[in-house]
C-alpha cells in the first residue's frame, strides 16, 4: 500500500510496542529530572562520565542501568530481534561519526530528539531535523544508489 | 537516593529501548529508508516519549531544584551555530550508515552481538577525539 509514493511495510510496522516502549523512554527521561535534575541525554551522558565532569556517580548509575537493561529483560523474557545490516568497517564508521558527530552537536536521539523536542529548544529542534534529514539521505544514498 | 533514582531511570530506558524496537538496527535502518518498504514504528517512539516527557520537563523548567534537592540542571541556550548543525549531521550519517545511536548502542551491548562493541569502542573513541581536539583548541 502506498501513500504519497511512500510504500509504508506494513509486516514490520508495531505501532503499540513502539508507542509503549516510547512511553517508557519518555517515563525514564521524566524521572530523571525529576529526581536527579539532569537530561536523559545519552551522548552527554557518556562524553561528560569519560571527561570526569560534574556528577560522575549520578551518570554513571544511569549508564549502568542503561547496560544492565539486556540482562534484566533477560530474567523474565526472551530478547526481541537484535539484527545488523552492516560489516566491521562499517560499524567502525558509523561509530567514529555517531561519537564525533554528538558531541559537537550537542546530543543525540535522546537528548535532542526526545528531551529538546519536548521542551521545544530550538537548537534540538534544528539539531533533530538536522540529523534525521541526514539519516534519511545517507540511507538513500547507500541502499538506493550505491548499493541494491 | 538520588543515585537508586538515577540507576532506576538508566534501566527503565533501556527496557523502554528493546521494547519500543529501537535496539534492532535492521529495524531502525527501515525507519530511515523512505523509499524502500518504510516502517514508520519509530516515529511512534518519539510520539509516545515527547507525550510522556513533555510535561515533566515543562514542570522541571521552572524549578530550582529537583524533588530530592538536586540543582535543576536544563541546557538554556538558544542560539544556533555550525558546531551543532555540524554535529549533528556528521552524527546523522553514521546513524544512517549502521542504524545504531548512543542510547541503544549501550542497550544492547551487553546481549551478546560482537557488532556492538566495535560500534561501542569506535563511538567512544570519537568522542575521546573531541575531548583532545577540545583541549587542544582551548590551549
């Protein structure tokens, strides 16, 4: 089915986990500041605990429990599909660009696009349509005219 | 306490992760992939977290301090300049080349799929190359 030229994949879409499971990002994110005044932006996070930055303990928790998250899913439950698209050299790009690229843009998924866009900061505004925009056509280009 | 909160909030948003799809690059590269067979589910996930998120931080804006006494720590800048868009589409581009951002690279690496590491040990030398770069420039 197609709409506007958009063939939408209709097998893969899950549109009631997606929503749960971003009420429980955005549940997370909520008491984080709530409780501990600070953004849940991931990238941040990561950069200032490698940096030793203010509030150490406090981020490195959070991080813990971010990596802990696999496991504890795996007390109750099988994992969901872990799949990917990419070799070795590619994830070692993709890597060196996602660690360059947040952190001289201030943020990533997290930070920009569910903790900015919700208090609508304009710098995570343009830095969420900045990314994403980039991710459409990096997509694009790869899948669509390089590769088939 | 604030530590037991901040562990809590690190889990729940991993949990949130897995469930919501986004730890599955495959299925985030069809997120990004509007002229293939599009699966718009992540979008979703933005919607669900901005409806859940948004009045707590609207709430948190105004605050001082956190309810267990913690300064209220919310970015107040505003303007626009090359490093963030820059940045940013440098970051956009490696999400698009692999289908991983920070927050479900560090959800999953712990599952067991040796890919992640490498993507993990890469990302965070990126970012150890912009604390140097940093350093250097402020010297």
């Amino acid at each position: 089915m197609s709409i506007d030229g958009v063939a939408i994949d209709w097998l893969n879409f899950t549109p009631w986990s997606s929503l749960a499971g971003g009420a429980l990002i955005g549940l997370a994110a909520s008491l984080f500041v709530l409780f501990n005044g600070r953004i849940a932006g991931i990238s941040g996070l990561l950069g200032s605990v490698l940096e030793g930055g203010e509030g150490r303990a406090e981020k490195g928790l959070f991080l813990l429990g971010l990596l802990l998250a696999p496991l504890v899913w795996g007390l109750f439950s099988v994992l969901p599909t872990i799949e990917f698209q990419s070799g070795w050299l590619g994830l070692l790009v993709a890597g060196l660009l996602v660690g360059v690229g947040t952190r001289y843009g201030s943020g990533c998924t997290s930070g920009h696009g569910v903790c900015g866009v919700s208090r609508l900061s304009p710098r995570s505004l343009v830095a969420t349509f900045t990314f994403m925009a980039a991710g459409f056509v990096t997509v694009f280009v790869l899948r669509h005219l390089l590769g088939g | 306490m604030r530590k037991l909160t901040a562990l809590l909030a690190g889990l729940l948003f991993g949990i949130g992760l897995l469930l919501a799809g986004m730890a599955n690059p495959t299925k985030v590269l069809g997120f990004l992939d509007l002229a293939g067979a599009w699966d718009p589910s992540l979008a979703l996930v933005m919607v669900g977290a901005i409806a859940v998120a948004a009045g707590p931080l609207a709430w948190a804006k105004g605050r001082a301090q956190s309810l267990l006494g913690a300064p209220m720590q919310i970015p107040a800048k505003r303007e626009l300049d090359p490093r963030l868009i820059g940045g940013s589409l440098v970051f956009g581009i490696g999400w698009g080349i692999a289908g991983i951002c920070p927050g479900p690279a560090l959800a999953i690496l712990l599952s067991g799929h040796w890919q992640v590491s490498v993507f993990v040990l890469a990302m965070l030398a990126g970012m150890l190359l912009f604390t140097a770069l940093e350093r250097r420039r402020s010297h």
